[in-house]
C-alpha cells in the first residue's frame, strides 16, 4: 500500500482518523474477545465487513473478526500496519459512497453497497483495499467447519484418519 503516492496518501489519511472509544465499538467486548493486533474499531469493522460480504454463509462474523485478528497478531508489520489503516479508511470514508455514517453504523445491505463501490472504484487503492478486505473475510470464512457443506471439503488428512508420513532429508553438509 506504501509503494503508491495514492498508497503514502492513505496511510497518511488513516493514522490521523479517530481512534473511537470502546463504548462506539462494543463488538469485541460482545463477543468475549481478548484482542491480539486489533483495536476495537478495527475489529468491528473487519465482523462488520464480514456480515455485508457473508449473507448467506454460515458462518458467525465475529468467528472471522477473530480469526483476522489472530492471523493479522501472527504476521505482523507490514501485512497487519496496512490491514489496520485499510480497516481505517473503510469505517470513515463512506461519504464516498453517499452515506453520513460510518461503516460499521450502516445496514449489512448499505455495506455490501458501500464495499461494492470499493470494488469498482476507478482508484486502484480502493479496489486493492476492497480486494483485500474480500480476501481475508472469504478465507477466514471458508476455513471454518461450519462452511464444509457449502465447499465439500471433507477436512484435513489427519481428521479424515489418514496418517501421512514425512521422511527426513538429509541435504549434506552446509556451507
């Protein structure tokens, strides 16, 4: 995101947003969640994403919200600082899209509106934000169990009770 003058811009944009209070965001607090790289804004935003892009799919958002949260803890810098200033500019630049409110204020359906404006945005930055908001909530969906149905995935090999073996390699001496 930082490659791009449009990219500095933004980051530049979403480091002096409002931070919000935990009372603005409950979400995380409702859904007993200890947070690891989010803050409550950001999560909201991330579960708030999740039920606009997931209407159908059974899957509780907050489960992604956490499961984003866990993976962005683990990755760390510069995956989680752009995931954060993203999660940033899509709460409060809805006036984009016509709308008073922040994002996670709006109904699922004017969010799903709201997102599909950022898809088809003719700034590559709001389409690479959308792109990676839609890539981290369809993942984190569809690696639930409860999705199986849906992608036919019968689990990994060790559920299935297939036991894989790996020999050792042995690659010499290294210099």
């Amino acid at each position: 995101m930082r490659a791009s003058a449009g990219g500095a811009a933004a980051a530049a944009v979403a480091s002096v947003l409002p931070a919000g209070c935990a009372r603005d965001y409950p979400q995380a607090s409702a859904d007993g969640v200890v947070l690891e790289a989010l803050t409550e804004k950001e999560y909201a935003v991330a579960r708030a994403a999740a039920e606009a892009l997931l209407p159908a799919v059974p899957v509780d958002p907050g489960v992604v919200a956490r499961a984003i949260d866990r993976e962005l803890a683990l990755v760390g810098d510069p995956v989680r600082a752009d995931m954060k200033s993203v999660l940033g500019l899509i709460e409060h630049l809805t006036f984009l899209s016509g709308h008073r409110r922040r994002f996670t204020a709006l109904t699922p359906g004017q969010r799903r509106a709201n997102l599909e404006g950022w898809a088809r945005s003719r700034f590559a930055l709001r389409r690479g934000a959308f792109q990676a908001v839609r890539g981290f909530v369809n993942y984190f969906a569809y690696v639930q169990p409860e999705t199986r149905a849906l992608t036919r995935f019968p689990g990994s090999w060790p559920e299935q009770g297939v036991s894989v073996t790996i020999p050792a390699v042995d690659f010499g001496e290294v210099v």
